[in-house]
C-alpha cells in the first residue's frame, strides 16, 4: 500500500532541522540522566499519595535528546493515524501518493523539529505493538536537554525544577494506568476523527484554502490555527469531546504539580512564576507557529482544566473529584468544564457537599479509587 507520509523523511528532516541542545559535560549529561530517572520514581508516588488513585507500580522515565524525541513521536504518529493511512492509501493514485508522501514527510518533521527544542517531557499514550502483538501502556519520556536548557534560562534550582516537571508528567502515567479505559476511549474518538474525513478532490482544494485562511489570520494576529481549519462539522464535535478530555487531564497535571509541590520542591512557588513568563514570552514568530498549531490553545487547556480541578476539589474534596473517572459519561464537556457546576450537579448530584482538606469524602471515607 502506498505510504501518505514518507516517515523516514520525516525523521531524517526533523534530525537535521532541529537545533543542538545546551552545552554540557558528559559528567553533567549523566548525572541530568540518573536524577530525572530517579526523581521521575519519586514524584510518582507523591502523586499516587495525593490523588488516590490506584495505578501501575512505578517505572523509571525514559530520558531522550531532541533527536530520540523525534524519533519516539514518529513511532507513536504512526498508530495513531494508521486508520487515516489505510483510508487514503488505498485510494490515491501511486504517483500522487509517492509526491505527497515526501511533501508531508518534510512538513511533518519540521514541524517536529520546531516542538522538539520545546517540549520538557511527555506521557507517550500511543506506541507500536510489542513482539507479541500487545499495546503497551505507554511511556513517560523526559526530554533531558530541554529540561536543562529551561532551568538555566529560568536561573531555578535543578533538582526543584526537574522533580516539578516529574509531578506533571507522572500525573498523566497515573491517569492513564488508574484509568485503563481512558486510553482506549481517548484512541476510539481520533480513530472516528481520523476516518469520517471526506477526502474527494473538490473537498482537499477547500481544506487548502480553509488552511491558507489560517495561516494569513495567524499573521495578522487573529485566533486561527490549522487544526481547525481543516475539520468538517462531524470532526468538530468529536474534537470537543477530545479536546474536554485533554483539558481535564492536562489541567489536573497542572493542579496536582502546584498541589504538591509545596510539600516537596522548596522554590516551587519561584518556579511557577517564572515558568509563567516563559510561557507568554517568544518572537512574533514563533507564537505565530504555536498559534498555527494549536498550541495557544493547549496553554488555555492547562489554565482552563486547572481551574475546574481547583473547584470541584474545593467543594467535593478529592474523593469527589475521582468520579470524574468512573467511566466516559463522568467526563466533563467543554462547557462543563468551564462551568464546574454544571459537572458536579450532573454527576455528583447532591454529594457535590465541601470535602474535608480536599482529600476525603464528606462522609470521611477514603478517597474513591478509579475503576
């Protein structure tokens, strides 16, 4: 079947695009290594400890360079648009698909490229099969150049920066593993958003231009971004599910790090803040690619899901909170998430009574563990 990205392209574009990382010694490249590894094990149980919910035993992260990031997001790119692949490849003519595929395999590597030199650490949700055939779990992946490169931009101490970017990822490895069905769930709702595409040539020219509009709108300032250029009216209701989701899980990363880590990362509240204006800081140009790709909107989800923990906490305590994961009718909408209430009275109901310290039930009973 003919390949819709050539994902070797892919790889060897994003390798060479990608910038070098900080200048370290081998002696500091190594023990960056040990510590992440080590506090990546540790921030899993402060997590487990606060949230209640009952996940896989802890494994050390993996810790990659810019390139194995590329790398490992190619693999996980691959399963997750294999339904899209197969739709299209069994469709496009031999010539259209061998140009297309060198044309998206550079676009997709630049990409890569640019979010390679960005991104701190990551739950990888999707990965290949294993000998046997099985899906793995997933894989918490800390990228250690980046990490390193933002402490010392930030002027924060390390092992305090490093064990505060453990607590957020390792709150995706404890939702994902203490909430089994949340994945297959997540992989059920891309697969339909992947293949109800309607993919005739007429629809592709108008796509074109929806992403042309973006692209000039993002230039000018405005809100425009190719993710949503480029969706039919179906697509756009699953994405609100998808993006509600990830807004919750995002959000209570963000919630459980700051929660936590007043306990057990001394300058945390330095860090916060300072992490903050990195986040709003950058060229003009490049918050226009971030804009381009949705980024913008994956800082609202942080704040947006943050605040929606914080309120259902405040009031239903954790053990009230963790219906949240009961089953995929517990998940907040978009507009639940904007509006706690609504969430607690649709599935709280009158249990939606203030917890105790945030972690018991209103009965003081333990904190519910996730199915």
């Amino acid at each position: 079947m003919p390949a819709v990205i050539d994902w070797d392209l892919a790889v060897a574009t994003g390798v060479r695009l990608v910038r070098p990382g900080p200048q370290v010694s081998r002696d500091e490249a190594r023990q960056a290594v040990a510590e992440l590894r080590r506090l990546s094990r540790e921030a899993e149980g402060h997590v487990k400890e606060f949230t209640g919910i009952d996940s896989a035993p802890p494994e050390e992260a993996t810790v990659v360079d810019r390139p194995g990031w590329i790398r490992a997001n190619v693999e996980g790119f691959k399963v997750v648009l294999e339904p899209l692949t197969e739709k299209v490849g069994s469709n496009m003519p031999g010539i259209v698909s061998a140009v297309g595929s060198r044309i998206t395999g550079v676009e997709v590597g630049a990409v890569l490229a640019f979010l390679a030199s960005r991104v701190l650490g990551q739950y990888e949700l999707f990965l290949p099969p294993d000998p046997d055939g099985n899906a793995p779990t997933g894989r918490l992946t800390l990228v250690a150049p980046n990490i390193v490169h933002a402490e010392r931009e930030l002027g924060v101490d390390p092992r305090d920066f490093r064990l505060w970017v453990c607590l957020h990822e390792e709150t995706h490895r404890v939702q994902f593993t203490g909430v089994p069905w949340l994945r297959e769930y997540l992989q059920s709702q891309m697969t339909e958003f992947l293949t109800i595409s309607d993919l005739d040539l007429s629809t592709l020219l108008n796509r074109m231009r929806d992403v042309t509009d973006a692209v000039a709108d993002a230039f000018r300032g405005g809100e425009g971004n190719i993710i949503e250029a480029i969706q039919t009216p179906e697509q756009k209701a699953i994405l609100d599910r998808v993006t509600a989701v990830m807004t919750l899980v995002e959000g209570h990363g963000d919630y459980v790090m700051d929660a936590v880590g007043p306990g057990v990362v001394p300058s945390v509240a330095d860090i916060r803040a300072k992490f903050q204006r990195r986040r709003g800081s950058g060229s003009r140009f490049d918050q226009i690619i971030r804009r381009l790709l949705g980024l913008e909107l994956k800082m609202k989800q942080y704040a947006e899901g943050s605040v929606f923990v914080k309120s259902v906490v405040a009031e239903a305590g954790m053990a009230g909170f963790n219906r949240v994961w009961t089953s995929p009718n517990t998940l907040p909408s978009r507009e639940e998430i904007a509006d706690p209430q609504l969430w607690m009275r649709r599935v709280l109901g009158s249990n939606a009574l203030p917890g105790q310290n945030g972690s018991a039930s209103p009965n003081g009973d333990e904190p519910h563990r996730p199915e």
